[in-house]
C-alpha cells in the first residue's frame, strides 16, 4: 500500500505539471482531465441542489422561460453535447451569472434587470457555457482532490458524495471567477457561440461596458474579473479583435432588444411590489400582482 501512496503521488505531481503546461487551440477547449463525464454531472447535480436550497429559483415566469430558450439555443452550437444544459434563473439582487461542473448555468434577476437587449444575455449565457465546456471547474477541482481520485483511480477506493468542503470550493469557483486565462477563454468562447447562434456578438463587450461601472460590497466573478486584473479595457480590445475575425455580416445579426424587454424586463417588474412572505406563492408561478391587494 505504501509503494501504491507513493507511486499516487509521483502520478499526481507529474500531472499537476503536465496540467500547467496545457494549452488549448482556439475552438478546442482541451486539457487533462481525469473526471469522468457522469461523475463530472453526479458533481454537478450535488452541487445545484445546495445552490437551489440557498437561492430560490424563478419558476413557470416568462423571464425564466426566455432565459432557457436562449440558453439552450446557444448550447446546440456550442462544442461539447455529450452532457444535458440546464439554464435557470436565481431571485436575487446579485449581479452575477455562473456555471457549475456538468451542464448548470445560473444568472440573478439583479444581472437579468442589468441588461438592455437578448445578444447581451447571450453572451453572458454564452460565456458561462465556455467555461463548462472548457471544464474549468473540473481541471481546478481535480487539482484541488487530486490525491483522493487518483487513489479512487488507481487504488481501487470506491468515490463517495462530495463532502461538503468541496461542495464549497465548487461554488466559491463559480461565484468568486476563475483565472484570467479561464476567464479570456471563456470570453472567446462565449462570443463564438454568440455568433454561431445567430445572436449579434458585439452582445457581450456591451455586457462588460454595462458592468465596468458597477461597484457593489460583494464583488462577484463577472466584476471581480474587471477589478482584480489589468484595466478592462485589455478584457474588451481582447473581445475586440476575437469580433474582427468573425465574417463582417456577423456585425449585422440582431440584438433582439423588443423580445428582451417584453419577454423578461417587464415581467420581472411584477417582482418588485411583493412582499418577501408572499414571495414563494406569487413569483414562482410569475403572477402579476393583484390589483386589489389580495394574496
């Protein structure tokens, strides 16, 4: 057993340096993975459900109905198929989007009532969805609990549920951003699916110009990015000449800004007068409010 630790070991330092060296080639998200493709959705769907017991989710509301539309509109062009996408829409003031292992993508009401027009919700939905197909989270998580899969690999250890200190970590990824060579991945990602979808790919630098002026306490991953690194304006001009390469008729596509505000800023207006007690009968069915006050 001890020789079986050490050769565990000396397997799992050889990949953390094989990892660091990993590149990938535009379009072709890459990098060593050791996680299966159904452990990485069992992660996944562990993880969701402590989201969803944190946030409460819109359900049967336009908002939430548009936001799966286009979702799943940009995950049929995306590069990875071999896993199920699931787009929902968390009530909260937060101004943040994220994705988790295996096909969740999450965005708050407070990012929804942020943007103006369909080709920005795209992009963000687009770039949450580069970052699942680049498996972001999985190459950090497996770093991270290296020595436990390698020995569930090699040892023969059967994996059990995620603790829930790796449940953590998982979400703090998600929500907190990750590197910002992940991010730019992400980001060019992103803006391809946006094109691939039909959907004006311009969308997403004017996402970054709408969040470059917001400052809140808690900074999340789609602000953090903007203020821990090097001035934004890299982040766009790196978004800029990813947009030259597209065929000039892509500046032409739609941004869809009539079907955003019917289909999603107007029926969240009907969020706002609820009170919070009232909020788990109402909203979730996404109701407008009663006119005579009634609940």
């Amino acid at each position: 057993m001890f020789k079986k630790a050490l050769g565990v070991l000396f397997l799992l330092a050889s990949i953390i340096s094989a990892y660091g060296c990993a590149t990938t080639e535009p379009g072709r998200p890459g990098g060593l993975v050791l996680i299966p493709t159904q452990e990485e959705v069992n992660i996944g769907a562990q993880v969701a459900r402590q989201v969803e017991k944190k946030y409460p989710v819109l359900k049967d509301h336009p908002a939430a109905d548009y936001v799966e539309e286009v979702g799943q509109r940009l995950a049929r062009v995306c590069d990875r198929h071999d896993i199920t996408y699931h787009f929902k829409v968390l009530v909260g003031k937060d101004v943040n989007a994220f994705s988790l292992p295996g096909g969740w993508v999450y965005i708050f009401t407070g990012m929804l009532e942020k943007l103006d027009n369909t080709a920005q919700l795209a992009g963000v939905l687009g770039h949450e969805i580069g970052h699942i197909v680049a498996r972001h989270a999985v190459k950090r998580l497996q770093i991270a609990l290296g020595v436990g899969i390698l020995c569930s690999l090699f040892v023969g250890e059967k994996a059990g549920p995620l603790t829930q200190n790796a449940i953590k970590l998982i979400i703090n990824m998600a929500m907190q951003g990750y590197s910002r060579a992940n991010e730019r991945e992400a980001d060019r990602l992103g803006l391809i699916y946006e094109y691939r979808a039909g959907y004006n790919p311009q969308g997403i630098i004017q996402v970054m110009e709408i969040l470059r002026g917001i400052h809140h306490g808690r900074i999340h991953s789609w602000q953090k990015f903007l203020l821990d690194h090097p001035p934004p304006q890299e982040r766009i001009r790196l978004l800029e000449q990813y947009l030259r390469l597209l065929p000039p008729e892509a500046m032409k596509f739609p941004f869809y800004r009539r079907e955003y505000h019917e289909e999603v800023l107007e029926p969240l207006k009907w969020l706002k007068p609820l009170r919070r007690r009232d909020s788990h009968r109402r909203y979730y069915k996404g109701l407008p409010p009663r006119q005579d006050g009634s609940p």
